[in-house]
C-alpha cells in the first residue's frame, strides 16, 4: 500500500515522463525539416508555406481537445495523444510531395494540441495535490526532452537513417515507455469549480457565454502571449542577430541561442522554488524585467560578451512566464482547467506563430538591430500585466 507522499512522487513522475517524451518527439521532428526540405526540393518560401500546416492544426484542435478532455478525462486523452503524437511523424517522414507533406504536419499539430492540453491538466492535478507550485519543472522536463531529442537526431542524420525510419524508432519508444507509465497518472481531474460548489449553487443554469469566459485567463494569454512573441524571437532571429549586428565569428552565431536556450532550461527548474517563495505575481513581474533589461543590453552593447550576457538574463525572463500563467489559468473558477489551458495556450501560441514573421518585415524597416528593442518592449507589457494579478 502506498503512502501518500509515494502516491505523488509517482503521479508527478509521470506527468514529468510524458512532457519529457512531447520535447523528444517535437525535437525529432524539427532536426529532420531541412533533410525533408532537400528531399522534395522545397524552395525556402515553400517550406514555409508547409510548415504552416503545424499552427494551423493546432489552432483548428484548440477547443476540440478542451472538449474530449472535459469529456473523457485528460488521464485518457493523454494516453491516446502520446500515441498519435509520435506517430503521426509517419506520414511527412514517407510524404513525396508538398501536399503530403502539409497534410501530414496538420495531423501532428492537432495530435501535439491534444498532448499538449491533456499533459499540462494532468500537470494541474498533480499541482493540485502537492498544494504548490510545479509547473514550471514539468516544462523544464520538456525542454531536456527536446535536448535530448536533438542530440538522438543527429547521430540518426551522421548514420544517414531515413527521417520516416528515425520517425517510426522514435514513436515506438515513445509508445512503450508511454504505455508503461500511464497507469500512474492521476484518475479524476480536479475542476476549481466543482470544489468550490456550494449545495446553494448546484443545479442552477449554465452561464451566459459572456459569464463564462474568463477575463482573468484572457489577461494570463495575453502575457504568455508576449513571452512566446520573445521565445520566438529567439528561436528563429537570435542566430540572425548574432550574425548581422554583433558580427559573431562564424563558430560563434548560435553562441546566443544556446546560452538562451540553456538558461530558459535551468530557469524552469527553479522556477516552482521561486514562485512558492515570492509569489507568482512577482515573479512573473522580474521575468518581465529580466526580458527588457536582457534585450536592452543586447541592443545597447551589441558585442559579443555583452550581447551573450544579455541573452543569458532573456533566457530566464522567458523560462518562467508561460508555465506560470498556465498554472494560474488552471485554477480559474469560471472556465474548466482545459477549457482555460486551452484559451491560454491558443492566445500565447499565437504569440509563437506571427512573432518571427511580423519581426522579418520590422526589420526589413527599421534594421534588425532596432527590431529588437521593439521586442523589449513586450517585457514591459509582461511586468504591467503582473501588476493586475492575484496570488
């Protein structure tokens, strides 16, 4: 018979599997697009065009998955989506056209929304039954999986595997250790609402949709909205910026990228201590902080020490803010946790899916290096947000 304290240890342990297992399957995934794109001699306009195909299935699952969770339970939905995930790779790993290709990655970004929603309720529970902030580790866990996930991607590319065989070995391990772990996760999802019900207040009529929408869980989209803006700022223009502004050696180009990228890591895994000692609303205030002062360094000082300090602060501006909003938006007393997850994550995935572009045309208009002040300024918008926040 388990204690208590063993039954939490393995529920978060599971939960911290499957965000492991989404980075590697997404990692794998993006470190075979430029071996897909000489395959079907795609142009880079092309492929752009294609990979469009990901946000846009995404986007059209958004609320179709809040509504197989709230249905069937996210315990369920996420042992389908850890299935489906993986291995709806298969089809663009074996597409030998555009179109194949396009209506491949629109099933693996309906299959990834559905992961997504259903782990990050699953990280709601669990959260709920330690009574403390740890939400944020479940999204460090995630992006180790996506480290790992490159590094296992290229030792396939050095051996020259095929991308569909890569994919098909990768969804296979993901589907046995999934099926292995699934028993683990908590049973009954936990709805604020539920708990916070009354005798006096059951059995009364649905709200108006006006009622039920959350302008608090609007708010906490809109500030991840701001983060994934920057988050993909640095995904798709800091190697850019590295090269065109600071003039890095040609070894040293993604030197930002990687300090970003690892400092984002280690800020999600402190993250949780942070929270539960100073409260959310401050720390999402300094991450906001962090991402302006980080970004104005970068812009001021554009050499290669400063420039990579700067990165260093950004990188943790942005490792806290989204797991944090969606921890918040969990708890919404008006909207069920994967309805707000759902909300949340459709607002702030936007943020993701126009950032890069929308800073492609600034800068063909104010250079890229002025470009990047702009961004700073969603920092700003950040810490302002926080201030209308309630623990």
């Amino acid at each position: 018979m388990l204690t208590k304290k063993q039954a939490l240890r393995r529920f978060r342990l599971a939960v911290s599997l499957f965000f492991f297992i989404q980075g590697v399957v997404f990692a794998t995934w993006t470190n075979r697009i430029a071996d897909l794109k000489t395959a079907l001699h795609l142009s880079d306009a092309a492929l752009g065009n294609v990979l469009f195909a990901i946000p846009v299935g995404q986007m059209l699952a958004m609320y179709v998955s809040a509504w197989l969770i709230n249905r069937f339970g996210s315990r369920r939905m996420l042992t389908l989506a850890s299935v489906l995930y993986p291995f709806c790779l298969l089809p663009p790993g074996l597409a030998d056209t555009p179109y194949g290709l396009a209506a491949g990655l629109l099933f693996f970004g309906i299959s990834g929304n559905l992961f997504n929603i259903a782990a990050n309720t699953q990280g709601v529970n669990v959260e709920h039954l330690y009574a403390r902030s740890i939400m944020a580790s479940f999204h460090g866990l995630w992006s180790l999986g996506g480290f790992l996930g490159g590094v296992l991607s290229m030792g396939f590319i050095a051996l020259e595997v095929k991308p569909w065989l890569h994919f098909l070995v990768m969804g296979t391990v993901a589907f046995l250790l999934s099926g292995f772990i699934r028993r683990q996760l908590v049973r009954n999802d936990w709805h604020p609402r539920k708990a916070a019900s009354t005798p006096s207040t059951t059995g009364q009529k649905p709200l108006p949709l006006s009622q039920r929408i959350d302008k608090y869980v609007i708010l906490l989209g809109g500030m991840a909205f701001c983060a994934m803006v920057c988050e993909g700022c640095m995904y798709d223009w800091s190697g850019v910026y590295f090269q065109q502004v600071v003039h890095a050696p040609g070894k040293l180009v993604q030197l930002g990228f990687v300090i970003c990228l690892c400092t984002m890591t280690v800020g999600r895994f402190i993250a949780d201590h942070l929270v539960s000692r100073f409260g959310a609303r401050r720390v999402i205030r300094g991450s906001g902080l962090l991402i302006t002062f980080g970004l104005a360094v970068a812009v001021l000082l554009p050499n290669l020490w400063t420039a990579s300090i700067g990165f260093f602060l950004i990188g943790f501006g942005i490792s806290s803010t989204v797991p944090v909003c969606y921890s918040m938006a969990g708890r919404s007393q008006q909207m069920n946790p994967s309805t707000a997850l759902a909300t949340v994550s459709s607002v702030s995935y936007l943020g993701l899916l126009l950032g890069p572009p929308v800073i492609g045309h600034l800068s063909q208009a104010i250079t890229l290096h002025w470009t990047f002040a702009v961004i700073a300024l969603f920092g700003l918008l950040i810490a302002a947000g926080a201030s209308r926040l309630h623990e």
